[in-house]
C-alpha cells in the first residue's frame, strides 16, 4: 500500500515537472529565446559597429533564407547568368573613394573588419529589437505602404499613415530597374515613424496579390532602435499580408556577398550645403534563371530573390517606383515633422534637396534604358514634393523630400 502511495506521489511530482517545463516553454521568455535563435545564426566571426550593432559572419549555407522549405535542397547560385547591358556612365565616384586603391568605406561597420569570402554578413538581433516589435510574428515585417499613382482618395489620405514623393514608369514590361540615390539622415519626429528613400519592382494589381521588391536607405527607429540611416531591402508576394520581411529577418533573399550587410548603417552621409553622397542600387531579372538579382555600387552583387516566390514577378514588373516615403502617425492631431530626404524641398536643388539621378529600367531585352513616360506622385505637395529633370550628366533625375509640418503643411 504504501509502495503504490510513493508511486502514485512520484507520477504526480514527474507530471508536474513535465507541466512546469512545458509551461515554462511556452513562456514569453522561451519564445523570444527560440525566435532569436532562429534569427542569428551560428558566427564563425562577430564585428561590432562603432555604432553598437554586431554584424556576424555566418557561412553563407547557414544564412536565414534557407529556413524556407523551397530552399532547403536550393543549390545557391553564385552569380547571375546575364548582367544588364548599357550601364549609365558612372566615371564619378558614388560613394566615399580612396586614393590609395582601398575598398571604398560604405558602411559604419567596415571601420573594425570584415567578413571573410565563404560568409555572408548579417546583423544580429537583439532582444531589444523584439521588445520593440507588435509582436515576433510581425518583427520585420511593414504593412501595406506601396503609393498607387492611379488611385488616390484624398477622404483616405491619412488612413495607412504613408506620404510619398516618387516618380514612375508604367504601361510596359519591365526587367528591373537602376538609380543613383543621395543619402541623408532625416529627422525622425515619433519612434514608430520612419523616412526611407527606395525603388520598387511591382507586380499585379495594388489589391491583395501584389508582388514587390524593395531597396534604398531608411531611418526607423522602431525596427533598428536608432536613427541611424541603413542599407535595406524588402519583398513581398501577397501585399504586405503574410509573406516577405525587410532585410534577411526572414526566409527568402539569398545573400552571396561578404562584404555588405542588409541593415547595416550607411558611412559616408550628406550634410547640408556640404558634401553629398550617393548608394546605387541595380535590381534586375535573370533572363536564364528567373531570379531577381540585387547589385550595390559598381562591384558588389549583393545576392537575389529566388523567382519561385513571386507569382506576377516570376514574369516581369508592370510598374516602376523611385522617391521618398515617410510614416504620418498625426502626433496629437497634426502632421508629422517628420523629414523626407534632406528634408528640404525640391527647389532648393543639390547639396540641399535630396536626388535620385541616373535612373534606368531594364527591358526584354536584357538593356538598361531610360525610361519613358516618366510621371510624378505625391500625396500632399505642401509637405513633400517631387521635380523631375533631364541632362547629360545626371540622365533621368529629380529632387523630392520636404521638411513634413510647416505653416503650409498642417
């Protein structure tokens, strides 16, 4: 009797350990642990930034993308087949240049190392960053914010809390799409705001089928806890809803390169009156292989987006977007003085207002071109504004940005 009494006591005391274990990994903790863990992976090197971040040199086999059950058998491509034809002349240098024949200095991060070939760079999440976060499945995640030219109610205008100034192309096929775009630090007015200057790749309608590619510079303070201004990407094949991520915060973009981190702050910036810095970004489609390659400046392909992702960009893109984007949130009812670009206004013309210049589209046939029909977007003009311009150094260009609340923007 009383062996079965002890027994029976040892079942309950193991079945509630078992519950205690399992409650304890169900817990707040244990998920944001698993989720960090699922993000960084194993490093064969770590770099800190003097900015603070961590950047880890992860074998390029180990990186994030290859979480998607698509790409666990995936043989990475290790360059594309086919480059674009008829790069827009670049002969002045785009980013900082040196003398002496060193790799151009074109994030903070690079002031303490490298990663070596083999691996790819990746910056770490921190708990912090989750905290952050509506919650970890939205962690790195935006909703939809892409401006549609086409259809603008103005009874909507503040409903998702987005402001655009962009030019576009649309009315054709398109393979892909170039820019040389100016870097600032805009100020960023709320934590849950941010500025950002990118191109998109869009495909399908603006409903809830839409494929888009992303990629520029942007401050947010919410998704990186600073306000420092970052190299990032985005993608999506269902309208912001379910898939995609900034970055590689998530299953998707393969990364190939050493030497430049999705995330990662940008060095040198812009000053006012002062020296003025450009990225160029070159997003286009391989004609062999269907994936959507990403090239930043003149030597660093950066990786690509397998084509079995997308549904409509598995084709091609019907509508090219460059410019500026700002979050609206009304602090206590007003417009944001939230910055786009410089923050200045079009007008005011370089090393003052913020440019994209060198602006290109690739066609079917696998040429970079200007493109054609080039039209202007913005929401409210009074706040941030666009201006289009052509010549012979610059190609295809405009100024954009706007300082947000003014007394001609309420």
């Amino acid at each position: 009797m009383a062996t079965a009494r002890v027994g029976a006591c040892l079942l309950v005391a193991v079945m509630c350990l078992s519950c205690g274990a399992a409650a304890a990994a169900r817990s707040p903790e244990a998920r944001m642990h698993r989720h960090l863990k699922r993000l960084n992976k194993p490093a064969v090197k770590s770099i800190e930034s003097p900015d603070g971040d961590i950047i880890d040199c992860v074998h390029i086999s180990h990186q994030p993308a290859f979480d998607h059950p698509f790409l666990k058998n995936h043989t990475i491509q290790m360059r594309p087949s086919y480059h674009p034809e008829g790069l827009y002349d670049e002969s002045k240098a785009n980013v900082a240049s040196s003398a002496d024949g060193e790799k151009p200095m074109v994030q903070l991060w690079h002031q303490n190392g490298r990663c070596s070939p083999g691996t790819v760079p990746v910056r770490r999440t921190k708990k912090d960053d989750l905290l952050r976060a509506s919650s970890f499945r939205r962690y790195g995640r935006k909703r939809h914010t892409v401006a549609n030219p086409m259809s603008v109610d103005p009874a909507m205008l503040n409903e998702g809390g987005h402001q655009h100034a962009i030019s576009y192309v649309q009315g054709e096929k398109y393979y892909g799409a170039k820019a040389t775009i100016n870097v600032w630090e805009p100020k960023i007015e709320q934590p849950n705001e941010f500025s950002l200057s990118q191109l998109w790749i869009l495909g399908g309608s603006f409903g809830e089928d839409l494929n888009s590619i992303e990629a520029g510079w942007q401050v947010s303070p919410d998704l990186y806890g600073d306000n420092n201004t970052r190299l990032f990407t985005y993608w999506t094949s269902d309208a912001y809803q379910a898939t995609g991520c900034y970055n590689i915060l998530c299953a998707g973009f393969v990364q190939i390169n050493s030497e430049v981190a999705m995330g990662a702050s940008i060095f040198p910036l812009s000053g006012y009156s002062g020296s003025q810095y450009d990225i160029s970004i070159l997003i286009w489609k391989d004609p062999k292989e269907g994936h959507w390659w990403m090239q930043f400046g003149k030597e660093y392909v950066l990786g690509y987006w397998p084509s079995f992702l997308f549904s409509y960009l598995a084709d091609s893109a019907s509508m090219i977007e460059w410019g500026g984007e700002v979050v609206n949130s009304q602090p206590d009812g007003v417009h944001t003085s939230t910055q786009m670009g410089s923050g200045h206004f079009p007008e005011e013309g370089f090393s003052k207002a913020s440019y994209f210049k060198n602006i290109q589209v690739v066609d079917s046939t696998n040429n970079l071109k200007a493109p054609r029909g080039l039209g202007t977007f913005t929401e409210q003009s009074n706040c941030y504004d666009v201006q289009n311009g052509n010549n012979g150094d610059w190609g295809s260009y405009f100024y954009y940005g706007g300082p947000g609340r003014s007394s001609n923007c309420q």
